[in-house]
C-alpha cells in the first residue's frame, strides 16, 4: 500500500471515529456519566493516532489554520497552567482532560472533514441522531415515562429523550434544527432528501416542545430567527422563508395556546409557584449571586478548572441548600473557573471567529438573480451552523450547556464547520508543514495520546473498583477494600478517601470490640480527603463526629469550627454542631444551633427532629418546668 492509500485510509479512519462519536454520545445519556466519557476518550486517543500516521504518510501535509485556532491553542496552555496551578487536583484533572478532548476533535473535524461531501454526510448524522431522539422523547411524552433507557430521571412529565435532563436535551436540538432549516431552503439537494429533511424539522420540533425547557424554547427561537431574518434579507429566498416564519408563528401560537397552555406539565412547570417559573428564577438568581461574589474574590485568575462546586458552598446564601453543580450561566461559569484572563481569551477568540465570518460572508453567500433560487449547500452548512451557534450563546445565558459534552460536540463540530468557511475567502490559513513543524506536530499528537491513554487507564480502573464498591454493603470491609482499590488508582480523589473514612466510621460505631484501630483509620482517611480537597467541610464534619463519639468533645470543636467555616450557611453542618453541644450537656448552645439550623431547612431536616425536642425537654428540666 502506497503513502496516498494510507493517507486516504487514515483520513476515512478519522471520520468513521467522528461519526461514531456524534452517534454514540448524545444517545448514551449524553456522555455525562464518567463510563460514557471514557469512550469518548478513547474514540479522541484514536482520532490523535490516525492523525499522526497521517502526518507521517501524507505527501504534502497541510493544516487549515483560521485565525481562531490561535486563540484555542492559548486556550489550551492557559487550561494546563491553571489545572497546575488548582489547589483541587482531581476535579481540575477532570476539566483539563475535557477541554484537550474537545479541542482535539475541533482541530481535527476541522483539518480532515472539512471537504462539502464529508460535512454534509456529518450533518445528516446529526440531523438523524437528533431525529430518532425526538422521536424517543416523544414516546416517553405520550406514554407519560420517567425512564432514559435503563435509568430514571428526576422529573415525570418532560421528556429528555436519551438525555438526563430536558433542558440539555432541548439545547442539542436546538443547535440542530436551524442547520436542518438552511438545508431545506437553500440547500442545493435533490427533493426527496428536501422532503426528508422537512418531516424531520417537524420531528424535532415536536422533541423541543415536549421538552417544556423555556430556555431552550428561546436559544432555537434564536437559531430559527437568524437563519430566516438572514434569508429574508436575500432576495431569491425572501418569499420562502417569509412563508416560513408565518408558518412557524402561526403554528407555534396555535399550539401554545390550544395544546400546550392545557397540559398538566406546562401549567405546573410555568405557573406553579412552588415548582414553575418563580421557583426556577429564584434558585439561578441565587446561584448567580453567589457566584458573582465567587468571581468578585478571584477575579484575574478564577477559582480553578471545574471548581466551582467545590467552592460555592462558602458562598450559598441561606435560602439555597441544594448543590450548584455549576453556575447555570457558563459565561458566570467561564469567570468564576478561569478569571478574568480566561474570559479575555474566550472574548478574542469569538472576535476572531466573527471576524473570520465577515470575511467569509461574501464568499459564501449566494449572489441574488433574476431567475433562479439561488441554491448553495456550502451557504446552507455556514449559516446553519452560524444559527446553531446563536442557539447554544442564547441558551448557555441560563444554563450550563457546554459541560454536558453530547452538546459541547455539536458545538464544536459546528464551529469547526464555521471556521473552515474561511478556506473559501483567502488561501493564507492554509499551511505547509515542513520537517521540522511535522515532526513537533507529531510529538504533540503522541505526548497527548499518551496522557489521555494514562488518564483512561486510571479512571477506567477507578470507575470500575467504584462500581464494585457500590455493589457491596453500604458500610463494611469488602467495600473498604473495594474503595481502597480504587484509590490506589486515582488517589487524589477525595470522596473516595472519604467514603473510606465512613466505612471504618460506621464500622467503629457499630463494633465496640474493633473500635479503636477502625475510628483510627476513618480519622486519617478523613484527614486524607481533607487534604486533597481543601474546601470541602465534610470531612471536618465527620472528624468532629468521630472524635465526639470518643468523649473526646473539646478535641472535636475545632474540626466542626473548621466546617462551619468552610459552609457557613449549611443547615447540615449547623445540625452537627447543635448535636455535638447536645451530647457535651450544653443544651443552650445546642438549641441555638439545632434553631438556625431549621431556619436554613425547615422540612426534611431529621437531625432537627430528632434532636430538638430533647434539647427542649433538657432545658425545660433545668428550668424547673419538668420533673
């Protein structure tokens, strides 16, 4: 086999991953959960092998270099430097190892798929994955489900299709449907595919509605609208997306105001004010408080990649007791993570990409005539992906899209397809690679696929140890053995040495005869986990438990003082504390403790319950009131 067959091999190679990755990920409950994204991985380590064979075989090796592609390898450098930087090494580990695998994939659709025939068979897959996923979601609609193949999710009434949450869901389609629309109007295809491709605009019309995700009903109104305003303004096109817009006004009304407006989900999601809109507002305007002052302490350089959680709960304000997860604003999120500095290089990166898309504009865009419609699939793939971008910024304002990474994939891909529209206004971002350039390209591509292999070989063993461990009892040896195995895989991950310290905890508690060397080893697990997660007030919290079930009372008041710190608005952590007073006989203390902890959480708090009326019986004893 000569080089040109193996360049070509290579190149098929490529794309085949691509394809398998934009299939697999959104239908395998988006990738979100760590045995997805390790296939995501791994499809990434053999995207980076085939493209360094093909770097050693092609003839004439060539990258396609847009301006925007120096603004994503600083990105790059900058994630390196903070994740070295993170005092929270595995959580920012995490992150790094996302932003490497996205980029990967964009630089690589980007220099191997970019020819017309290639990103139109891209596009039709997507537009089929997001089809048969409509087509799922409204299945679990009508037949009114609470499952996602073999899970079930957290919200009966919204379908999310092969998604975990609806509103993410509704994000993939909506970067989806204004690149199907484009397609239907100006693409240069043959009518049967025109037809197909209109029966799946309303397929996946119908998914986004059943989805009752008003943020995502926004970002593909967003997305409709730049596509059909940009091709009202076209002379050739002006009749057939005018009647476009009418239809989708007209139909989206009627069904909003004779369907939807009746259903049980849109009146409980919308009006309800202990689960609609109100409650919703609430809890992001909350999240985003917090994150702003979380933001206003690190402003240059951010908290650390993927830390935002592991932070906010030094920031919660009293009426939010639920995890953050994220700041649901990644343009909070980018700040609060990355800084300033971060932030600066994401801004000049999407001034490049619009300035690349100026330039482009005139090279793509159709020329208006007298007869004829002015038909254009290279136009139809550029504006569709510009639509589908204006969806995911609309959408990413209340929401953490780009974590969730089925989403971050078709972002990516999308802005891949973007960026090499520029091919068509200049020759200058095309570069040939000579010895020296080739062979650090080649060493680049090697040194990534030999961290992101290690990094598989770790997580894949932690992962699998984790679920073994899960299998066992709650709290007993095998799963300490099962836990310690899989940290001695990842040993910086602190809520396994966590758990570890509650398995011996329990273990200690439960076995008067092997209580000394278990609370022991639950200590130093608890000071391990402490240590590698610095922000995280658990670990003080148990520490203060064990050494309160010891006697040993005026040892353990420092570690519950170093956990109200940590979370000081934390009705879990105000519980313990009452409880430790309760135990130690200092009832006046207890009940003001247990008291603010009701305050932050007034249902489901059993530690109050439990404990309060034993408080107040105490004092009313003391008091004289009792006998």
């Amino acid at each position: 086999m000569n080089k040109d067959a193996w360049d070509e091999g290579c190149r098929r190679g490529i794309f085949g991953l691509v394809l398998t990755l934009l299939i697999f990920t959104p239908l395998a409950y988006a990738g979100v959960g760590l045995w997805e994204f390790l296939v995501v991985q791994a499809l990434t380590i053999g995207v980076m092998g085939l493209w360094a064979v093909r770097l050693c075989v092609s003839p004439k090796p060539q990258f396609l270099w847009p301006p925007v592609v120096w603004a994503v390898l600083v990105w790059v450098a900058y994630a390196i430097g903070r994740y070295l930087t993170a005092d929270v090494e595995y959580q920012a580990r995490l992150e790094l190892i996302q932003v490497l695998v996205f980029v990967v994939l964009f630089l690589a659709i980007l220099n191997h798929l970019y020819h017309q025939d290639l990103m139109q068979i891209i596009s039709y897959t997507l537009i089929s994955v997001a089809m048969a996923a409509s087509g799922y979601a409204v299945f679990q609609y009508l037949r009114h489900s609470t499952r996602v193949w073999a899970l079930a999710t957290r919200e009966a009434g919204r379908a999310s299709g092969p998604f975990l949450q609806p509103d993410h869901f509704c994000a993939f389609l909506a970067m989806i449907l204004p690149l199907v629309l484009s397609l239907l109007l100006v693409g240069r295809i043959k009518p049967l595919t025109r037809v197909l491709l209109g029966y799946s605009f309303l397929v996946i019309l119908g998914g986004v509605a059943v989805t009752f995700s008003r943020a995502g009903w926004a970002a593909a109104l967003a997305g409709l609208l730049l596509v059909l305003l940009v091709l009202i303004g076209h002379r050739n096109h002006r009749l057939a997306a005018g009647a476009c817009l009418a239809v989708l006004a007209a139909g989206g009304t009627w069904f909003v105001t004779h369907y939807l407006a009746a259903t049980a989900t849109f009146a409980q999601h919308i009006n309800n004010p202990h689960t609609g809109l109100n409650l919703d507002v609430f809890i992001r305007t909350k999240i985003w408080v917090a994150g702003w002052h979380m933001w206003r302490d690190h402003p240059w350089w951010g908290v650390g990649p993927g830390l935002f959680d592991v932070y906010f709960n030094a920031y919660r304000p009293q009426t939010m007791q639920l995890r953050a997860g994220w700041a649901h604003c990644d343009y909070l999120n980018l700040l609060t993570d990355w800084g300033l500095a971060g932030g600066l290089i994401a801004l000049t990166g999407v001034g490049l990409l619009l300035a690349g898309v100026a330039r482009t504009w005139g090279r793509v865009r159709p020329a208006e005539t007298d007869f004829g419609r002015s038909l254009s699939t290279r136009f139809a793939f550029f504006l569709g992906a510009l639509g589908g971008l204006a969806a995911l910024a609309v959408h990413c304002l209340v929401d953490f899209i780009l974590h969730v990474p089925a989403d971050a994939l078709v972002a990516v891909t999308l802005l891949a397809f973007l960026s090499s529209s520029l091919r068509f206004a200049t020759g200058r971002c095309w570069y040939n690679l000579r010895l020296p350039v080739k062979t650090a390209a080649t060493v680049v591509l090697a040194a990534g696929m030999g961290y992101l292999g290690w990094q598989e070989y770790r997580l894949g063993h932690e992962a699998a140890w984790l679920a073994r461990a899960n299998q066992i009892g709650r709290y007993s040896p095998a799963r300490a053995r099962a836990l310690q195995t899989a940290l001695a895989y990842e040993p910086m991950n602190s809520v396994t040495a966590y758990e570890l310290g509650e398995c011996h905890r329990v273990i200690g508690f439960e076995d008067p005869t092997n209580s000394p060397a278990s609370l022991d080893s639950a200590l130093r697990w608890y000071r391990r986990s402490a240590q590698l997660n610095p922000h995280w007030e658990l670990p003080w919290l148990r520490q203060g438990n064990t050494l309160d079930f010891l006697g040993q009372y005026d040892q353990a008041w420092p570690f519950y003082q170093e956990a109200d710190r940590l979370d000081p608005n934390g009705y879990y952590v105000a519980a313990n504390v009452g409880v430790h007073y309760l135990e130690e006989r200092n009832f006046t203390a207890a009940q003001i403790w247990l008291l603010r902890s009701r305050t932050l959480r007034y249902q489901d708090n059993s530690i109050v319950v439990q404990s309060l009326p034993v408080v107040e019986r105490e004092i009313a004893i003391d008091a004289g009131d009792l006998h």
